[in-house]
C-alpha cells in the first residue's frame, strides 16, 4: 500500500502545476501510513538492540541497510515535515521551504531507491500474506497489522480532505514552478 501511495504521489510531480491538489491529498494520506512504517521500524531496530531473542535470531539487516537507514529516516521525516510546514508557513517562508522540500525529495529519492530496491522481493513475497484466509489465521498480529493499516489510510485520507484546499494559495503567490 505504502509503495503504491508513494508511486502515485511521484506521479503528480512532473505535473505538479496542474496536480498541485491531488500532490497535497497524497501526501496527507500518505502522513499516517509513514508514520505507522516508521514506529513499525523503530520497534523492531529496539527489540532487537535491547536484545529480544526472536529479533537476535532474525539478524541485523544488511550492512547497506544498517547504513542507509538512519538517511532513510531522517530524510523521510524532512521532506514530510518541509511539505507539511509549507501546507501553514507565511509567504515569505515559502520560497525557502520550497527549496529544502524540493532538495530533500532528492536525496530521500536516493537513499529509498537503494532501501526498495533491497526490500523488493521480501515485500513481494511477504507483504500479501496478511490478506490471504489461510495464512492470516497462522501468522500472529495479521489481523492488527490490517486493522493499523485500514485506520492509518483512513485517517490519511480525512487529513487529505481537510487539508486539500490549502494548495490553493501556493498557485495564487507563485510559489509552485514546475
């Protein structure tokens, strides 16, 4: 779900003139889902540097991953937070939050690529489980990691709603360019 949230958000940038407010929408829905992946992310690098035997038994991710990740994390919370800061900032903020969300979305570009990339054929494999009869009854916490997943969308998608009309005035001051 996140990476198809994600793909169509990439999506309305090279239109983002005309997109502006389906880019806002997205992206607000796309806050609490974020948010749930890196909670989700956070638990597990605790578990297992606390020492929690099922999470030693799995193993430290790949030393790439172990080195991409803190980037990952901080770039994520950047360029969410530099959009949202632009969704309520004054005017004359705009221009400089529009160059720190616009340089962050390159680099964040980056470092997710790499961190994809090297999740891809896990997350092909594994993510769809938790959707199908059988393997929902066996795997523990699959009906909580849907219901999570449900409410952080729903929650996303009330946010895009409420927030979708302040685009708006980015297109009346200038502030978007293409």
């Amino acid at each position: 779900m996140l990476l198809l949230l994600l793909a169509a958000e990439g999506l309305t940038i090279p239109f983002i003139q005309r997109l502006l407010t389906a880019h806002v929408v997205i992206g607000m829905v796309l806050v609490p889902p974020v948010l749930v992946k890196l909670g989700s992310t956070g638990y597990r690098f605790v578990r297992y540097y606390t020492g929690k035997p099922a999470y030693v038994k799995k193993g430290p991710p790949p030393a790439l991953l172990r080195l991409v990740g803190p980037f990952v994390v901080v770039l994520t919370l950047a360029l969410f937070g530099s959009g949202i800061a632009l969704l309520f900032a004054a005017i004359q903020w705009r221009s400089d939050l529009m160059f720190l969300h616009k340089a962050t979305f390159v680099l964040w570009f980056g470092a997710m690529t790499i961190h994809v990339l090297s999740h891809l054929s896990d997350t092909a494999k594994l993510a769809p489980r938790d959707w199908y009869g059988r393997t929902r009854r066996e795997i523990a916490g699959t009906r909580s990691r849907q219901w999570l997943l449900v409410v952080s969308v729903a929650l996303g998608i009330l946010l895009g709603m409420l927030l979708a009309a302040r685009g708006a005035s980015f297109l009346s001051h200038g502030v978007v360019s293409g």
